[in-house]
C-alpha cells in the first residue's frame, strides 16, 4: 500500500470495517493491555477533568469516553469512523451520559468552535491519523487559552516499523528489537486482542486492519510546541511491579521498553 492511497478516507474505511468487532471486544473487557496497563497509567496521568469541557480526539466506539464523563467531564467524542461513532450513540442512548459525538477528522474539527474546551484528551489514536501537524493546530485551535492536551500513543522510539521481541531458546524474553526508527512509510498492521485471559479465540473473527502512520519522537515533540503548545510533562509508563510478576507478557513491557508515551501540555 502506498503513502497516496492511506488517506483519512481510508483510515475511515479501515476502522469502520473495524467497529463491530473492536465495540464488542473492547467493552467485553478483551483489550487487557487497555483494561491492565495504558488505561489505569493515562488516568493517573491526566489533568482533573471533572466540571470540564473536555474533546476525546479519536474517540472510537467510546468506551473510555464514558470512562472520562464518569470523572465527571463534560465530553464530546469525535471520531472519522461513521461505524465507530454509530457504536458510540448506540451505547449512549442506552447509558446517558450527556457525551456528544461527532463524525470528523481530529486534523480539522471543523463544526467546532475556537476555544470551546478546557481539556483535549486522546488515548492511543494521534499515531492513527495521517496529519499529524494539522492536528495538533486544530487541537490548539478548539482549545482556551492555558487549555490542556494530554494524550497517549504507542512508544515512537520502541513500537517502531520493524519492532520484534528477542527471546532466549526457552522463550523469555531478552529484549526489544527496534528497527527501521526514521522511516514514515505508512503500513496496515492486522492484529486481534490476544486471549491472554485463556477465553476462545472467536471463530471466523477478521483480524482488525490498523493503517499506521509511523513518527519519530521529534515529530511528536516538534508538532505540539509548533502549534502553540507548552509541554508540561512527559511519561513513559511501566506496568505495576505486581502486574510483571502475574504477567510475563506484561512482563517485557516492564524490564525492558515502554509501550506507551504520554504526553501533557497546555496551549500558551
Ligand atoms: C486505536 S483506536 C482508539 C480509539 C479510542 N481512543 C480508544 O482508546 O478506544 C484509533 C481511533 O482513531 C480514529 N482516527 C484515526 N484517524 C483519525 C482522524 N484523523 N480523526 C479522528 N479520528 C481518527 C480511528 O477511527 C479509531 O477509532
């Protein structure tokens, strides 16, 4: 697949071909990395949003959405995925939580207003969209004045295009390869949520199809202050000490490489 063709149309057609599945998966608790890691580690990172106007900037089928409104922000979800968003409305009619979704790109927002948000959150989406720099200025455009963005992406500098775990001959884990850091060729990664919990693998399941727009951590850096943006903290999180010793997949994502990169920072 060439750069030409993995267009935010594209990016949309992927994730709505995704939505079912992924909605159903995600709420049935499948994605544990979410449920055990990158979730409970955002949370603790993340700015107080309650009595907060707060955008979730590529929001899916909204399950941390609801996650976030429970914290008591005021949340409008938005999402390219017709299908994701369609998830996303359904939920709410059955479970009110006051959210408003939008179908759009998190590069444009363009049915909303200058200044209308005090928080812009986002939780492993930025890395999924292929205009990154005019995000982060759409971002800084929707946002007040010392408003706040905070959000996650996989690891630029670890989960890279040619990433591998390198293991000893009795499977334990070594360390983690890194290959290919510069290159922003974009690519479809399939994969599913690993039954790590020992539950049957659906029969007949498609494995999701992720197009990837790869970046380094400049490009992550260098777009958020070029668009206005002071950065206030960074994190590399680890699971829990506890989690490692339960989990040897977690495990590697302890002793050897983050998974995950959060960043928090606040329109100048
Ligand atoms: C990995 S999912 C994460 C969804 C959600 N944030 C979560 O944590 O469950 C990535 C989402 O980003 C959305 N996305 C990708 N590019 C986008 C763009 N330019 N604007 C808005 N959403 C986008 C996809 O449609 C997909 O729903």
């Amino acid at each position: 697949m060439t750069d030409t063709t993995l267009d935010e149309a594209a990016v949309a057609a992927a994730w709505d071909r995704n939505a079912e599945t992924w909605a159903q998966e995600v709420r049935n608790g499948l994605d544990l990395y979410r449920e055990l890691y990158t979730f409970p580690a955002f949370l603790s990172f993340m700015p107080p949003i309650a009595g907060k106007r707060v955008i979730d900037l590529g929001c899916g089928e909204g399950s941390n959405t609801r996650r976030f409104a429970r914290l008591g922000g005021i949340m409008t979800g938005v999402d390219l995925s017709s299908e994701m968003i369609g998830c996303a409305r359904e939920q709410e009619e059955k479970e009110p939580l006051e959210i408003a979704y939008e179908i759009g790109s998190f590069s444009e927002l363009s049915p909303l207003a200058d200044g209308e948000f005090d928080v812009a959150l986002s939780t492993m989406a930025l890395m999924d969209g292929p205009d990154l720099s005019g995000a982060l200025k759409a971002i800084s455009r929707v946002l007040k004045p010392g408003g706040a963005l905070c959000f996650s992406v996989l690891h630029p500098c670890f989960v890279t295009p040619a990433v591998k775990w390198l293991t000893d001959s009795a499977g334990a884990h070594l360390g983690l390869r890194v290959g290919r850091y510069f290159e922003r060729e974009p690519f479809i990664e399939y994969w599913r949520f690993s039954r790590r919990d020992g539950s049957e693998q659906k029969q007949g399941t498609e494995p999701f199809e992720v197009p990837r727009f790869p970046r380094t951590l400049s490009d992550y850096i260098n777009s958020v202050s070029d668009a206005g943006f002071r950065i206030v903290k960074l994190e590399e999180p680890r699971p829990s000490e506890e989690l490692a010793r339960k989990h040897d997949w977690l495990n590697r994502w302890y002793q050897h490489a983050p998974l995950v990169l959060f960043v928090l920072a606040v329109k100048a």
